[in-house]
C-alpha cells in the first residue's frame, strides 16, 4: 500500500470523566463525555518512518525510535493495515497533554483519521476503535476504552468495558476544567489504585461505593439535578484521593472551587497530576475560573 493523497487531515476530541475512573477499569461503569477541545492532525506524504510532532508540545515520535510514542505508533499503524514508512503528521491540539483529559486517546484517533485518508481508506469506527486501543495499551496498559471510544465518537456515556457505551438523554453539564500544574501519570496511578484495590475490604468497599456513585450522577445529570450530580462527584474524589490517585494540588483545586461556588469537584482521568473538573451552575463558569486562576491554576475550559 502507498500514500495517496497530498495531504489529509484527521480531528478527535478530548473528554472529561464526572464519575468512575479508575474503578472502570475493575468493571464498574463510568460517566463521560467529550469536551469542545479538539486534537487536530495533518498528514503529508514524506520519506523515512511514519514520524508525528505535536507543535508547541515539544513531542516527536518515530516509527522504530523505540520511544513509547514509536511504539504506540506502530501499534495503531499496524492495527490500521497503514503502512511503516513514508508520511508524517503534524499534530495541534487545544488539549494540555498528560492532563486527564484524553489527550493521548485524542492524538491517535486524530493521527488514525488523517493516515487513512492519506491512504486512501475510510475505516469505519470498529477499525478505528481498535487501532486507538492499540495505541493506548502501549501508554496506559490497560485502558478501559472510554478515552477511545469519546475520542471518535463524542457524547454524553454511562461506559462500561463489558457493556460498551450507553448514550445519555442529557445536556452537557457546565464545568469548569483546570489544570494542577504538574503533569498526571494514568500508569502509575492504575497501579496504585489496584494494589489498594487488592489491600482489603476497605478498597471493595470503596469500589462498591464509587459504582454507586456513578448510578447516582446519572440519575442526577437525566434529572437535570446539579446538586445531586456536584455530591456525587465531590463523593467520587474523596475515594479517589483515599485510593491515592490524587494530590494535595489537586485537592486544593477542587477546595478552591468549591469554594468559589461549584456544586462540585473531583479530579478527572488519569489522576496524579493532570486537571480537575468543576460543576458549576449556569451563569458561574467564570467566577469559579477566576478564583481558580487567581491560585495559579491555568484554566483549560471554559
């Protein structure tokens, strides 16, 4: 197979998790939903190895440069039927990588979309799926999917990795996303969120607790009850930080918000680093970002 187009460009979108990370990936469900922030890439036939740079990230990777950024590229390349050599892809994106939100399910479905074009093919999403998973399985380990699945797809889903997604007949609720300061490390903090899992009953306790937790943001978020659904997450974060996922600046994010106004707080995603999301009532986004900003926290949506 050879290149043949010009050029193609291929776009995914970031995600942000209300309840259930972690634990979603022990077989409980999780609540997600894609965010208005976009990875974008543009791919364009050249010699040597399928190579992507991420402009303004500092992030290159090469087919064969055994960097994990190569191996998960070969990965999604391969699972694609997209051939090893001859493109690269320059890679934009609203989205502050290693932050929880994505970024790294993001690039790749981006990267996918625009090599296939590139390539002639337009792989249906099954083809997309797994080529994305792929890719992550070399960052993350074992993920779950949802980042994947968002990614390609968008929505509003109550995810489960037996079940699959389930649309939610809700509207997006107002949030506010802010980043910590320090980068999240989703492996690391898998591990650690396991071998307390694996500790005692208090883990299975607290597994049993964040599923349900989930049931209840769902029922709140349908409902159109923001203060149900801001409980539940400050609910979800406080097992979280006992599973050891959190961070004391990741902590004083959700504080400060509250204490801004939000409903509710909780890191999303990976953990140990990355962003926190707030719920926030209809009209008190920007309150709640000034606060935030004010503390030295950067402010990624709104």
């Amino acid at each position: 197979m050879t290149w043949s187009l010009a050029s193609a460009t291929g776009t995914a979108r970031g995600k942000a998790i209300l309840a259930g990370e972690h634990a979603v990936v022990h077989g409980v469900s999780a609540l997600g939903l894609a965010l208005p922030l976009l990875v974008t890439a543009h791919a364009r036939p050249r010699p040597g190895p399928v190579a992507i740079a991420a402009r303004g990230a500092g992030f290159f990777a090469a087919v064969g440069d055994g960097s994990s950024g190569g191996l998960a590229l070969e990965a999604l390349l391969d699972a694609l039927g997209l051939p090893l050599e001859g493109a690269f892809a320059e890679v934009s994106s609203e989205l502050p990588f290693g932050s929880g939100l994505g970024s790294s399910a993001a690039l790749a479905a981006a990267v996918a979309r625009a090599c296939s074009t590139l390539a002639g093919r337009e792989p249906g999403f099954d083809a997309l799926f797994a080529g994305v998973q792929a890719s992550e399985q070399i960052f993350h380990g074992n993920p779950s999917g949802l980042d994947a699945l968002l990614a390609l797809r968008g929505g509003l889903v109550r995810f489960t990795r037996e079940a699959g997604a389930e649309a939610l007949s809700a509207a997006p609720p107002p949030l506010v996303i802010a980043h910590s300061g320090t980068p999240g490390d989703t492996g690391v903090a898998v591990k650690r969120f396991a071998a307390r899992l694996a500790g005692g009953d208090e883990g299975r306790r607290r597994l049993a607790a964040i599923a349900g937790l989930v049931e209840d943001a769902a029922r709140c978020l349908i409902a159109g009850d923001l203060e149900g659904l801001g409980a539940a997450m400050d609910g979800n974060h406080g097992h979280l930080a006992w599973f050891q996922v959190s961070t004391p600046a990741l902590d004083e994010l959700c504080r400060i918000a509250r204490g801004a106004g939000a409903l509710g707080a909780k890191l999303t995603g990976g953990g140990l680093g990355g962003c926190a999301v707030a719920l926030v009532r209809p009209g008190a986004a920007e309150r709640v970002a000034r606060a935030v900003s004010a503390a030295g926290f950067q402010v990624v949506l709104p």
